[in-house]
C-alpha cells in the first residue's frame, strides 16, 4: 500500500512509518507532499495530516492513534506512544526522561538525510533501539 | 592512526570514535578489547588509548573521555560543545539529570547496543545518529547568537 504524509518528517512520522513497516504493512512504500498540499494521492492512505482518521487525537500523537487503529495490545508500543507524546505534543507534565532526547536527535536526523525516506528508514533504527532498551527494562 | 578501548562500548566509547573520525584523524582505526588487555595491545601496537582506566584520554576531574578529548586537541566549535554536554550527561550517571536531551541519548544508546553486539557495527550506526545530534547542536547554538 502507498501511505502518505507532510514532507519534513519528525518524531512522530518517523514513529508511525516504522511502525507501520515492522507490523502493518511490511511492503509498505511512503510517498511526501508539501504541508497543506491538496488533493492527496488518490489510493495512498494518508497519516499524520490534521483531519485524517490516522492522525492526532485528543491530545495524543498520530503514533497513537495507529496503536487503537490496528488494535495493537503491546506495552512496550504503549509506553513509547506516551514518549512520543511528550517529544511532539505539548502535554501538561513531562515524565517521560527520554522524550526530549528522542525529538531532537530525530529531528537532526532529517537535517542530515538527503530526503524524507532515508530519514524514515533512519527513524526507524532509532526506533529498534529504544523498543529494545524498553523490552530490557523492568519498569515497562 | 590507531585508538584503542575497552569493548561492549556504550555512550562515550560511541561518542569518542566519532569525534576522532569527524575532528582528529578521518582515517582512524579502533580496536575493540578486554578491559586488561588495554594497556599491553596500546604498547604492542601503537595504538592511542581512550576512555580506559588511567590513560589520558579518559575521565578526569569530572570530565567524560569525550571531554577530555575535546580539551586534549583543543577544540572549540560551538555546536561540538553543546554536544559534548549532553554526552557528558549521558554517560555521567550521576549527571543524568544536567542536561535535558542525555535520558534519551542514554536511553537510544542501550538500545543500540543490545541490537548490536559487535562494537563495530554498533559505531557504525551510531556515527549517524552523533551526526544528527551534532547538527542539531549546531543550529541551536547558531540560533542563540
């Protein structure tokens, strides 16, 4: 399936395409429009875009808004949404330690990637590594 | 040149090979050993020891490796001491908390290194995540000049 989101991806974006390879869709090809661009690709499912089903929700991030989507039941996948939230959603208290670290060192990564899809496929090893450091902790 | 360290690196024997690659010596080689066997591969080799007990290039006076290095060489590029402040955090436990980006670099780093037990491809993967940091040190700095 071709999946669709604003170019210039950041923590939350970089999230939901990993996600999206590792349990939704494995052949999953991602295409990038200007911020505002319309229409959108006929087809392409579209995701982290305001007023599209797969975005953010009531104060939530567009990662989880996927994890209730796709009925996905993983602690681990519930625990970095609530980072997810913290690094791109403003929220009221900040908990989660590696939340500010995880925004900005995504964000560098785009700065340093060619394009949006190098960046995504970037994003992702980011992503292996911290569901790998919260499968090893004890506090999940 | 060759460097040396102790292997199963994690935060700051991440960070050191990539200063040394991007600021002192682009073709620098890294050997990867036991804790024991730094000094006498050093002595047999000629290889430059780093972030091991007792070298120079190492923790001092509440410096992380990466910092010494930075004052070792003299290096001064303002982007590159921001980083060195959140490194420091990440390494440093008991300074976790003076920088608010190190949780998360300390955090991504464990996960790299379950991911990857070899510590050379490790170093490799991270190189582009301290590039990424580094340029979003960057550009921080240059926005509050």
């Amino acid at each position: 399936m071709i999946w669709v989101t604003w170019e210039n991806v950041a923590v939350d974006r970089m999230a939901c395409a990993w996600l999206v390879r590792r349990l939704i869709d494995p052949s999953a090809e991602f295409v990038f429009v200007p911020p505002g661009h319309k229409p959108l690709p006929e087809g392409a499912q579209p995701f982290d875009i305001p007023g599209v089903r797969l975005s953010h929700r009531r104060g939530r991030c567009s990662f989880s808004t996927f994890l209730k989507e796709f009925d996905l039941k993983d602690p681990i996948l519930e625990r970095i949404a609530r980072i997810v939230d913290e690094a791109d959603v403003v929220q009221e208290a900040s908990v989660e330690p590696a939340a500010p670290g995880l925004d900005l060192i995504c964000r560098g990564l785009r700065r340093t990637s060619p394009d949006d899809l190098t960046a995504l496929e970037r994003g992702a090893l980011v992503y292996e590594a911290l569901y790998a450091e919260l499968a090893a902790s004890p506090e999940v | 040149m060759k460097w040396i360290t102790r292997s199963h690196v994690h935060v700051d024997r991440v960070a050191c090979p990539w200063l040394i690659t991007r600021f002192i010596d682009n073709r620098a080689e890294f050997l990867f050993v036991p804790k024991s066997q730094v000094e006498s591969v050093a002595q047999e080799t000629g290889a430059i020891p780093f972030d091991a007990p007792g070298v120079e290039l190492g923790h001092h006076e509440g410096r992380c490796s990466f910092e010494s290095i930075i004052l070792k060489y003299g290096l001064d590029e303002p982007g590159l001491l921001r980083l060195a402040r959140i490194v420091h955090g990440a390494d440093v436990a008991e300074d976790r908390d003076s920088d608010p980006v190190a949780a998360g670099l300390e955090a991504i780093a464990t996960g790299f290194s379950l991911r990857y037990p070899h510590d050379e491809d490790n170093l490799a993967v991270q190189f582009e995540l301290y590039d990424a940091l580094y340029a979003w040190c960057r550009l921080q700095v240059a926005k509050e000049v």
